[in-house]
C-alpha cells in the first residue's frame, strides 16, 4: 500500500478530485458535506494498476485548520497538491508548501482542478515554478476536472510513476503509530487510526502508549476497511486495542514498539527557514499528528533547544515544524539532533553546545554519538534511532574508543594515587574506583580492571605496582614476632593480649594479611600464610571422619584456634561437613578410604 496526503488552498476541489479517482466520500460528517468544506481529516483509496492499494488522507485547506492538516501530512510520505486553474495560487497554497517544504516532504503530483472552467496553463506553471522551490522539487502537472473526468488517467498514470519512486518500507523497523483518530466501536471498544510509516502490526501484539507508558493489546486490525491478521509499513491502519487506559488514547499520541523508544520533554534541533533568534519564544511544535507547546531556546544561528509542554517519542533526525497558530504561519521545519541533550548549567555551556551541534550531521551517527556521550546503553542508543557503531564494553554499555582508553589510564592512577594516601591498605574497593571515575556502574569498573595489565584483584579490592601494604618498620618488628611465636607452634595463634602488647590492631592485622605476612582465619586469629594447606595435611592423615576434638588435638591447639580454623577450612573446601558434628577431607569417603 500507498499513503498520499493532499494540500492545497481551501475549495481547490481536493474531495471533489478523490471522489473521483476512489468513487469514495473523504468528508465523513454531515456538515462538511452540507457546507461542500473539509473540516477534519478524511480517509479514501483506491487501486491502480501498477501502484496497488493507494490510500488517500484528505486535509482542510482552510487556514484556520492547518492544525487539522498538519496531523494528516506529517506521517505522510507523499502528497497530491491541489490547485484550481480558475483561482490559481492562493494563500493556502502556499502556507500549504511551506509545510511540506518544512517536513521535507519530497514526493508529489500537481493537480490542476476545475480546468474546465479555466484554462490550466497559467495556474500550472505558477504552481510548478513555486513547488520547484521546495523540498519537492520538480513534480508532474497534470490538469483534470473531477465534473467531466478530463485527465484523470493522466493523474492516475502520475501517481503510480510517484509511487514507483517512494523509498522502500523498513517492515521490521519500530512501530510509532501517531493516532490521527480514536472512537469507539460498539462491541469492540477503542479503535485508533493511523498512517503506519516503519514496522508491522499484528494482532496479538503490544504496544505502549508513548503518553503513560501504559501497554495495549492489539485485538483486531484492519486495512482498508478489510479485517487482517498484519499490516506492514507504509499502510493506512485501524487499530482496536484493549488493555488498561485503551479508552484514553487521542489524537497526537502514538503506539510505540514497548522498550523501543524514548519519549523527551528537551531537545536540540536544527532549523529551517528563521533563524534561531528570530523565532518567539513560545510556539508550537507539530511532529507526526501531535501538536505540543514548546519553548525555544536559541543556541546557535540555526540552532536552538526546545522544552515541550509533554513528552514525545521523538529520534535523531525525525522532522518536524514549529508554528505559531497566532501568526498563521510556519516558522520553521526542524530535523532532530538530540533527544537525550545535557544540561546548559555552567558559564558558556550554551555557546559550546552551539559548536558541537553546528557540527552534527542532522541523521543517525553511531559514531559520533558515541563519541559525544562517551558511555551509553546499547538500548537507550537504539531507542534514539542510532545503530550501535561497536559492540559493548560490559553489560549494555557502549564505550568510546578513545574515552575508554582515558578511562583506563585514569583507573590506573587513580589506583596508585589511593595506595600513595592509604599505605595500610593500599587496595582501593571497586565502589571506590566507580565513584572516582564518575561511572553509572561497578561492572564497568570491572571491564576496565580486565583490561588494564598492570592491576591485580583481590578480595574486591584494586591493586597497582605497589602490591600490597607497606608497613612501618615497628609493626614490621611486632609481625615478625608473631611470626616467631607460630614457628615454634603454627596453630596456636596469639591471643588479644599478646597482640596488643605487640599493638596490632585489626586494622594492621589486614594490612599484614594484604602484605601475605600473615593469615587471618577470623576476628583477632592469625596464623602463618600456609597455615591452612598445613592443617589439611594433618587432618588428612586422621580417621575419617573426625570430630571437631579429635581435629584439635591433632593440631595441638585450642578450642579458640580449632573452630574458626575449620570453619575456614570448609570455607576454602579443604574439609567438608558431614553433619553437625563430622567432618572429612574431600580426598577421602566416609569410611576413611
């Protein structure tokens, strides 16, 4: 299928002209049939040999319903403009133009109407003169008549050349849906309507509303009027959803692929038409069929940030319009350039955000994205619509070459610099180096750690080319006391007094420990570093299995040394319970063999 909107000034005979190529009636209420005036937005379509399903959104040409004609244009790939050969170009026409030129609009077919009550050269040329100035560029002129039928084969064999050079449908991209209609069916609930430009729908699926977050269920959809099990992009759909909220959506929302986009209340764009600081201050910005207040503040000469009354789903490089209803004009089309833009909080961020942005491309740049954040999630880049230039450093993380390698030697010193201020325990904790290095998660202090050969990991601490603690020669004189003493008898650990005659504090004891001195097997018990691969030995060399007594007096210790001293045992799968009483060393069974 096809989408085509229409344009042009009012009572150029644009429903006129789609009755006659569809045979179907665009104005759906009664009064814009009895006034001969579109009001709101209307549906037709119809097939053409070559095209296939070509499905028409009548638009108002009335100014004061630009507002109407800009939620029918802006999902909208391609227009038929419209203007009456007896009137020629009017205002509409080209406030109309600007529009499509603002939305960068590059698909379309002239009709000339009503040329059998004038002749269409004169209003032809002037048309296709002004359209060639726009964003469309060179378009096709064909004069008809909806009351005689006159060029009519003529627009039909127009459009379908159109078509023909429409920009191939990403049927697996992400769905965003903007609502251009929502009523309620009896029997069915909520039905919404809408141009699907990027994805497929289907029933069964769920999408999330952009305006809550809250998910719908699609329950039936239909394509023309006919009931389908999918659409697939770029189609006219109508949508009955069901689910918590399903009677609250409106026009100007969208349905969403759930964790597949952002929605933002700020972002930097790019103009087209006014410079940044001419523009008001408060105008309205139309994107897909929403329409939201914003307030623009300039950056650059054609650059500004805008903070929207609501959030919108919004991504790099979507277009959209600024308007000022008040004015009747359109002040400028825009191209997104960040939907995730930092905070202008320090003297002269505006300004050096103004250079960055003057060198954006205005489109989806994995790159330099990256390159400008630095770290981001891999989701959070997709759901700006970027693809993810490289793939992930830890977890979802995306990383900068050249900021990753920054990080890495800043962990380096960072590492150095703690074992410089902390000689005692000059191991820094992950937490520690993540807040240092500013960084959303340990995992990423983690990655770095992997990647840097000149540390080592222990015990959830970092250690750089000082290894481990350096101790004052007086406490190095009470550890080789210490030292002594377990020589003689290697299980009978020092008790509190000793140690502190000797002024080993818990704190020292670790650092003695971090130097591989000494081994803390529990609060205030150390022993020799080999202690443990000592004690299994012997225990190995009991009946097996053996009771915590039995482990004791083999060891020639005291019930103080002998529990903790097996409870680290079993820690470090040197021995093994039983039960509650029992225990044995793993080389051997239950019997002992």
């Amino acid at each position: 299928m096809h989408v085509v909107a229409t344009a042009g000034h009012v009572d150029h005979g644009k429903s006129a002209l789609l009755r006659a190529l569809t045979g179907m009636e665009p104005d759906r209420w009664a009064e814009e049939r009895r006034r001969g005036m579109t009001l709101d937005l209307g549906f037709v379509w119809t097939r053409l040999p070559g095209a296939g399903d070509v499905a028409f959104v009548d638009v108002p040409g009335h100014e004061r319903l630009v507002g109407n004609m800009l939620a029918g244009v802006g999902p909208v790939p391609a227009v038929l403009f419209v203007v009456a050969a007896d009137q020629g170009w009017q205002p509409q026409s080209e406030e109309h133009l600007t529009v499509l030129d603002a939305l960068g609009v590059r698909h379309g077919v002239l009709a000339v109407t009503r040329c059998d009550l004038a002749g269409p050269d004169a209003a032809r040329a002037e048309a296709l003169a002004r359209i060639a100035r726009s964003s469309l560029g060179d378009v096709p002129g064909v004069a008809v008549s909806a009351v005689t039928g006159t060029g009519l084969d003529a627009l039909r064999a127009a459009l379908v050349r159109m078509t023909g050079g429409l920009p191939a449908p990403d049927l697996a991209g992400d769905v965003r849906l903007w609502v251009d209609r929502a009523f309620t069916v009896r029997g069915h609930g909520t039905v919404v309507t809408g141009t699907l430009g990027a994805g497929t729908v289907r029933v069964g699926d769920r999408l999330r509303l952009a305006r809550d977050g809250r998910t719908l269920r699609v329950r039936g959809l239909e394509c023309l009027k006919e009931p389908c099990q999918e659409a697939g992009a770029v189609a006219r759909v109508a949508v009955n959803v069901t689910g918590p909220g399903a009677g609250e959506p409106r026009r100007g929302d969208a349905l969403l692929t759930p964790d597949r986009w952002l929605t933002t209340d700020t972002v930097d764009v790019r103009l087209r038409g006014d410079a940044a600081r001419d523009l008001p201050r408060d105008l309205t910005l139309h994107a897909g069929s929403a329409a939201v207040p914003v307030t623009v503040r300039p950056l650059g000469t054609d650059t500004a940030r805008l903070r929207l009354a609501a959030p919108l789903p919004l991504r790099v490089g979507d277009g959209a319009l600024l308007r000022d209803p008040g004015l009747h004009r359109v002040p400028a089309g825009i191209t997104v350039l960040d939907v995730r833009p930092p905070r202008l909080t320090r003297r002269g961020a505006a300004a050096a955000r103004a250079r960055e942005l003057a060198a954006a491309p205005g489109r989806a740049d994995g790159a330099g994205e990256l390159s400008r954040r630095g770290l981001i999630r891999r989701s959070e880049l997709l759901a700006m619509g970027v693809e993810p230039p490289a793939e992930p450093v830890a977890g979802e993380w995306l990383a900068d070459p050249a900021h990753w390698a920054a990080l890495r030697e800043r962990l380096a010193e960072a590492v150095e610099e703690h074992a410089a201020r902390h000689p005692l325990e000059p191991g820094m904790p992950l937490e520690a180096a993540r807040q240092t290095l500013g960084l959303p998660e340990r995992g990423l202090v983690d990655a770095l750690r992997t990647q840097s050969p000149g540390l080592r990991y222990s015990d959830g601490r970092l250690y750089g080319s000082h290894g481990g603690p350096t101790l004052p020669p007086a406490i190095e004189a009470a550890v080789a006391a210490v030292r002594a003493d377990l020589a003689r008898a290697p299980f009978h650990a020092p008790d509190a007094e000793r140690l502190h005659q000797l002024g080993l504090t818990p704190k020292l004891l670790a650092a003695a420990e971090a130097a591989g001195t000494l081994l803390r097997i529990g609060q205030g018990i150390v022993l020799l570093p080999d202690a443990d691969v000592r004690a299994a030995a012997v225990l190995a060399r009991l009946e097996q299995p053996f009771t915590t007594s039995q482990a004791r007096q083999a060891l020639d210790t005291t019930r103080r040394v002998a529990v903790p001293l097996l409870e680290y045992l079993d820690r470090h799968g040197h021995t093994v319970r039983v039960d509650t009483a029992l225990r044995r060393c793993p080389a051997t069974g239950l019997d002992g063999r």
